[in-house]
C-alpha cells in the first residue's frame, strides 16, 4: 500500500521524456496511474524514476483526418474516448471500464502498453487494424496492432520508447463482446470483430497477447448470415490454450471464446 | 394459493394508522450531520505529536517454526523508533485466556506469534517509524529464518491430529458436544425412507468492513494506563482478554471511539494487535498508531467459522414430512479459538430454522487449523447451520422427487400453531413463513422459470 | 528527484507544501493537510473511500502520487459545506438514511457531486453507473440511490 522511494521528473515535452526514459533503465512512464501506481503500492515492482507525462499535450486527443482514419493520442483518457463520436466502438468499450474515477484518468496508451491478458483494448485495436506509433531516441517507427503485442505486459514500445498515438483505418461496423466479473469488471473472456470487406476476429484473456481467429475470419469469407457466422466459430476453442483460474476454467473460456466471437462479430453486423 | 393461506387471513394484523413513539416513523440520526461532512472521527484520523507508526512483520507460512528473527538492519534505517518480537511479547506478557474448556484453554496465545507461526499472515514481528512509509520499508529489512511445518488445511486433517498446532493442548479438538433433541431413534423408526447426504461443506468468509481495523496507542508513564484510540467494537471485551495479559488493572486501559467504519464483527478479536501496539507506546515512550491494511485484513483479521457437515440423515415420509435431522459437524476456527467455543454452541438458537422437525441430533466438534482464527462474522455461526437446513430441504426434495417449494411448506412450523416451542427450546411468537414464501416466489416470477 | 516543493489548491486554498515523490495523494490530504474527511478503505484502488475531485473530476486519491498534483486543483468533501449549512445532496443522504456508518459516504458524496455537476437531472442508470467505483459495506445501496435520485429532479 506504500511506495518504495522513486524518483519523478515531468518532461514538458516528448523529447524530453524520452531522452529521460532512455537515460535509466528503471526508468517507467507514468500516464493515468491506474494500472502503475497499484503496482507499486503492492511493492510488485518498483521504477527508480516516474517519467510523467501529464505535461504531454501533443499526446492527447482524438482527431478525425477526415479520410476515415481516425488519431487517438495516447495520453487520451477513457472518459474522453467515451465522450468522442469519431469511432463509436472505442468509446463505448472505453465507458464499460471499471467505474467514473478510473476512466477519468487511465488512458488508452496505458492500457495498451501495460498489455495485461485481460484489458479491453488489446483485442479491439488488433480487431480494428489499428497502427501504432512509437517513438525513441532513434527516432519514430509505426507497428502494426499485430506486431505491436508481444507478451504479458510486453509491447513493442521498449524501454526509452513512447507510444505516441494509435490510428485506427477507416471503417465502422465493429463489434466488441465479453464476459467479465461483475459488470464492467476485469475481462474473464473478451472478443472485438470488425467487418470491413472482411471479418478481422481478435480473442482476449485467452493468452498473453490477443488472438487472431484466423479460421474463423476464413469461414465467415462474405456470408455474414447469423448461421455462417455462428457455423464459422464452431472448433476456435480448440485452437485455443487458454489458462483456468478461480474464475474460469481453460474448458468454459474455449466455450466462451466461440460465443463471444460470434456475438461480436454479429453485433458490428448490426453497428451502421 | 394454499391451505396456510386462507386460514391466516384473519391472524394477519392490518396495519392502520402510525402509532405515537418511534417504531414505523423515519428519525433522523444524529450522527449524520457531521458524517456528511467528513467530520467524522475514525481512529486513523487521531493524530498525536511524535507519533509513530506500526508495521507488522507477518508469515507468509501457514505454519513454520521461527527459527530466528533479527531487526538490527530495520533499527538502523533512519526514521525507525524501534520494534517488538515474539521474545519480548513471551517475557512482557501472560497469554491471553482462552473461553475455551481443555485442550483448547491450554492453547498460548500472544501478541505476536512465539516460537511458532500458524498461519498465513499471523504477525511475527512490529516495527515503527516517523512515516508509514518509513516503516513498511522498515519491515522489509527484518529478517525471519523460517522452518516450514507441515500445514493442516482441512478440519478432516485437524482431526487425525497426525500435525498437532498447540503442544500445550496435545490435540487439535478444542470442543466437543452431542445436541440431541427429541428421539432421533423414534424417527427413524418412523420414517419410510432415510435421505443420506455425504457431505455439505460451508467455506469461510470475511465481512470486510470498509474501514480496517487500528488503533493509536499513548502511554501515561505517571499513571501506567494506556489510553487507546481504536475501532474495537466490543473494548470491554477487549479490556477483559488485554489487562491480565499486559498484568494490569482494566483500569489501565481507557478506550476512546467516536467513529467505526463498520465491524461486522471483524473488529471484535483485536487484542492481539492491540497489546503489540501497547508494549510498543511503552517501550519506545510515544504513541504508536496501527493500521491494518485490507490484505491482511482478508488473510489474517478473523474469518467467520468454517463447517463441514458429514453422515447427515434425515428420515422422511413418503410425502415429504421431515421427522428428524442428524448430522457431524466439523467446525474449522482457525488457528486460535479466540472468542469460540460460542460459535460451537450458538447455532443451537436456530437448530430447526422455520421447520417443524422435532427430533434432531448434532454431533459438533470444533478442530484448529492453519488458517485465519474465526471471530463472530455477520450472522455468526447461525448462517452456517440455517445454509444447511435449506440445502437439506433441497436435497430431499430432490431426491423425494417433490417440488422444494411443496417440501417447505409441509414442513413449516404454522401459524397457528404459535406460540410454538422448538425442541431446542425457543418461541416463534408469531409469523407465517408460507405466506413469506409465497410473496418472495411472485417477486422473483419463480412460476415463470 | 524524490521530493519537491509542491503547489496545490485545496478546497479553494493555494497550498504550498515539500512532498516526498512516493507520498500518495490520499496520505497527504488527510496525514499532511489534515482533511480526513477523504478516507483509505482498501490497497486495491477498488473501493472508492479515497474519491475526490481532482482539475474538477471524480479521481481516486489512492491511485494518484501528491507530486503529481502540482499545479492541480482539488476539492475533498470538506469543500461541500465549509459554513457548516449542508448542500442539498448532504441532507438528501441523511433523509434517505443513505449513509449508517458514514465512511464510505464522503467518497459517495464527491461521486455523487461529479455527476449531478455535468448532469443534473441522472437516470437511475446513470446514477448507479456513477456511484459504481464506491463501495458500500452498510446499506446496500439502495438508500444511496434514493438519495441521489432525490436531488436530481
């Protein structure tokens, strides 16, 4: 419930903070604190140095680039997401996280980056072929969502890096489903689909990084019908190695993983 | 609608108008006013110059030998004022009494743990310091060598008494009593059949306060008496097991409350921490505040009692009339007993619950464990035996065939038969629990399911 | 650095003070600054008791570090009735028994206050939606609810 000592710096831009990022290995961005600031008070890892990063306007805000594409700054907060029109999927998926003090100030770029099994947006950004842009010392690099999800709590914005902003491509019948513990509580199983010529079907909780239903995405093809929909997701458990735990079992998230693909898939049918 | 229905309706009293007095009316409290402001006063809020704060060093073992234990690196961190252990607890202080009859009342029970840990979370060593942060970072620095001991996790392991928790007490059987009512033969030979139910398990659990227990400690060295800011909810009973063991007056510990974040029972077996906490305000000559923290609330504060219930029976008529209940229940309190045997011998306010049986046997043995030692939670000892009348009526209905609904109604002690005795020798004044069934049924549209 | 001199408005008060880095916010506004009105209740971040209002949002004063809130503004449930005369919404809380041992209620208060702040007139829906980072252990919610209700006609 306490800290060990730490260091705190707050850069006034992005240069900043990623020269002080790079220059000290414990060195951690701290974003919203929701996720890092528990972290510490269990003592389950200790930065030496907070680089925060409220300062960081460049990092916040959803923009509309007027092609369909739309930029979400990292540092964007899920109240904020929730407050936006530009991809309606993103922030009604942000509203159902945790409760109103917590969505006030996590961010999107926290929650990717921290890439625990179980956060929402993982499996919705892989499912929207989001992009996502990192920048270091080396300068400034785009990851595809596939790429970008590496481990639990591995992402490909390293140590002295940042992620800046995720751009999400044009499109809109996306669909996003989960069972979680309590309403609005952590993911048990979760699955994102967006149809957008094809269908892209993204698993979550079921493995370190979010899992593309590859098989299932072949055998929707074009036929969104709700019985080739529902014939498609038959044997995506099997594929799956998911872990049991004391709120699941591997067996009831294989199951939930077929349920909740089609129901996701079937509601971004419905989204216009 | 039922027989029982229509014969009650003229025994239902009608409510007419609002009687003069409290009972019916909305008053408001006095306390709200300072509540909603955030004037309360809840310990943690009491502040004292020079304060220090106290951490607990406590096992991550279920049960283990303390081989040694060495603070000298967490007295050197600056800011620390200083620490208790086990040693010092052994010398300061007598154990705490047990309610208990033998083997249990032989059990030594300390401040902190002695020689020994027995169970996860039991606090083995304090530390305090200027800061609360100073002193959990205190706390990691001291060093406990641990031997680990085979851990009994189940009261059916207490029972073979093949690992033994207290030495003193020779056995892990702290309590022991047959409850026989009424001719529990009789029923048998009556019965048509005898519904068998291996085994019935009811888990333990906590009541969780929002607020966690503490308390801030001063010592009056002219006077001897610690005067004690704390969220004890029974401190008369706390003063009772605290003074003999700090070899006191009562008279020498004056308990101060305003505000409790709730208690539920959790804030009743405080002792333990709170005699840490008052050699700790006497030795190092200042006040020391506690605070538990919600994890070691959940571990090792007090969990409400844990039961098995085995070989039950229950003899029955072909149309579901019950006559009799017989069952072994094994209680799992813990560690330490602390405030049991009651919870061995309470349940027994309610032994038929809202049934008409009249013939019941409880055979109740009460073991220690290596888990968080049980104090009264919410409901305290009551719900774990009325859990087990409901799922006995479910599962004879089940097995009876008959809808459970059918099976509670037959069974049901009925209104006009109150005043009823129980065979345990309570009075249902009044009541009609068909009709309660009935209307909790239509709210929750049990027809439609 | 691993402390720093720190300038925070309080309840409407510019406070200067030397924070630690790793000092949480709820220990200094109730340890530092003596308003305990704002309370811990649990290690988690999951229970709300901690709730203020932090640049005018509902935050969680546990999951934010004290040096962080340089230069911010903050409102614990101190700043709801400073004269004493309590808001509508207080007694509301008190009318509807919505509070019995009263330490979650600050935490509710400020939940209750961020809401009726961008929306005045809530659904129940919405009611529950903004009270769902705060645990209640005594009343079961329901009073809570009326209370709230009550002040959003």
């Amino acid at each position: 419930m306490l800290l060990r000592e730490v260091e705190y710096v707050r850069p006034a831009s992005v240069e900043e903070a990623i020269t002080l990022l790079s220059a000290n290995d414990g060195a951690r961005a701290l974003a919203g604190g929701q996720t890092l600031v528990n972290v510490m008070k269990a003592r389950a890892a200790s930065p030496d140095v907070l680089v925060d990063l409220q300062d960081l306007g460049e990092l916040r805000g959803v923009r509309d680039l007027g092609n369909g594409s739309v930029e979400i700054g990292a540092m964007t907060t899920y109240t904020e997401l929730a407050a936006d029109d530009a991809r309606s999927i993103l922030g009604e998926v942000a509203g159902t996280i945790a409760d109103v003090q917590v969505r006030n100030r996590g961010t999107i770029g926290g929650n990717v980056c921290s890439n625990d099994p179980t956060n929402h947006f993982p499996p919705l950004l892989v499912a929207l072929g989001a992009r996502f842009t990192i920048r270091g010392a080396a300068g400034e690099r785009e990851v595809s969502a596939d790429e970008f999800f590496l481990g639990v709590y591995l992402t490909a914005a390293g140590p002295g890096e940042l992620l800046t902003k995720i751009t999400i491509p044009p499109g809109g019948q996306d669909g996003f489903s989960a069972v979680t513990i309590g309403r609005d509580g952590t993911g048990i199983v979760t699955a994102a689909a967006s149809l957008n010529g094809g269908a892209r079907i993204a698993i979550g909780c079921v493995d370190a990084v979010p899992v593309r239903a590859t098989a299932m995405e072949e055998r929707i093809g074009h036929d969104l019908s709700d019985e080739n929909v529902r014939a498609a997701a038959a044997g995506l458990g099997a594929t799956l190695d998911p872990p049991s735990d004391v709120h699941a079992s591997a067996d009831y998230r294989r199951h939930l993983a077929e349920v909740l693909a089609v129901r996701a898939v079937l509601a971004a049918k419905e989204r216009r | 609608m039922t027989q029982t229905e229509t014969q009650t309706e003229a025994l239902v009293v009608e409510q007419t108008e609002t009687k003069p007095g409290f009972a019916g009316t909305s008053i408001p409290r006095k306390e709200d006013k300072r509540l909603v402001q955030g004037q309360g006063v809840f310990f943690d809020d009491v502040k004292r110059h020079g304060m220090g704060y106290v951490h607990f060093v406590r096992s991550p073992y279920a049960h283990a030998k303390i081989k040694s234990i060495d603070v000298a690196a967490a007295l050197e961190l600056p800011g620390v004022y200083g620490s208790l252990t086990g040693d010092e607890v052994a010398i300061l202080t007598d154990p705490f009494f047990e309610l208990s009859v033998k083997p249990g009342a032989d059990i030594k029970d300390y401040a902190l743990a002695v020689g020994r840990v027995r169970h996860v979370g039991e606090p083995v060593a304090a530390v305090v310091a200027s800061s609360r942060e100073v002193a959990r970072d205190a706390a990691d620095l001291v060093v406990v060598d641990y031997e680990p001991l085979p851990a009994v996790t189940t009261a059916e392991q207490a029972q073979t008494n093949d690992v033994v928790l207290h030495d003193e007490g020779g056995s892990n059987v702290v309590w022991e009593g047959l409850f026989d009512w009424g001719d529990y033969e009789g029923a048998i030979a009556e019965a048509d059949h005898v519904v068998k139910i291996e085994r019935l398990h009811f888990d333990r659990f906590s009541s969780t306060p929002l607020e966690c227990a503490g308390v801030l400690v001063e010592y009056n060295r002219g006077t001897a008496q610690w005067t004690l800011y704390g969220n004890h909810q029974m401190p008369g009973v706390g003063a009772i097991w605290m003074a003999p063991a700090l070899r006191a007056g009562i008279d020498k510990l004056r308990f101060v409350s305003q505000d409790i974040g709730g208690a539920f029972g959790n804030k009743i077996c405080l002792h333990p921490q709170y005699v840490a906490c008052c050699l700790l305000a006497r030795k190092l000559n200042r006040p020391v505040q506690w605070t538990e923290w919600r994890t070691d609330q959940h571990t090792a504060n007090a969990h409400g009692n844990e039961r098995t219930f085995l070989e039950i029976e229950v003899p029955v008529k072909k149309d579901g009339t019950m006559l009799g209940l017989k069952v072994r229940a094994l209680d799992d309190c813990g560690a330490f007993p602390r405030y049991e045997p009651l919870g061995c011998i309470i349940w027994a306010q309610v032994t038929p619950g809202c049934y008409r049986w009249r013939n019941i046997r409880v055979d109740f043995t009460q073991v220690v464990t290596n888990k968080s030692p049980v104090s009264p939670n919410r409901g305290y000892s009551r719900m774990q035996h009325l859990w087990l009348t409901e799922r006995v009526i479910d599962l004879v209905a089940n097995e009876l065939d008959l809808d459970p609904v059918e099976v509670r109604k037959k069974n049901y002690v009925r209104t006009e038969e109150m005043p009823y005795e129980t065979p345990n020798g309570c009075v249902y004044d009044s009541g009609d629990y068909a009709k309660c069934l009935d209307i909790a049924l239509g709210l929750i549209g049990y027809d439609g399911l | 650095m691993t402390s720093k001199r720190i300038t925070v408005t309080v309840n409407g008060e510019v406070i200067e003070y030397d924070v630690e880095a790793r000092r949480l916010l709820v220990h200094f506004i109730r340890d530092d600054l003596d308003l305990t009105g704002t309370h811990v209740g649990c290690d988690t971040g999951n229970c709300g008791a901690c709730t203020l209002l932090y640049n005018g949002v509902a935050a969680k004063s546990c999951m934010l570090l004290a040096i962080q809130a340089d230069g911010a503004t903050i409102e614990t449930v101190e700043s709801l009735s400073p004269d004493g005369e309590l808001t509508p919404l207080q007694q509301s809380f008190s009318d509807h028994h919505a509070l019995q041992c009263g330490y979650c209620t600050p935490g509710m208060l400020m939940s209750a206050k961020h809401l009726l702040d961008k929306n005045p007139h809530p659904s129940e829906d919405e009611i529950r939606k903004a009270i769902q980072g705060n645990i209640c252990r005594c009343t079961g919610y329901v009073n809570i609810v009326e209370a709230i209700k009550a002040v959003s006609k």
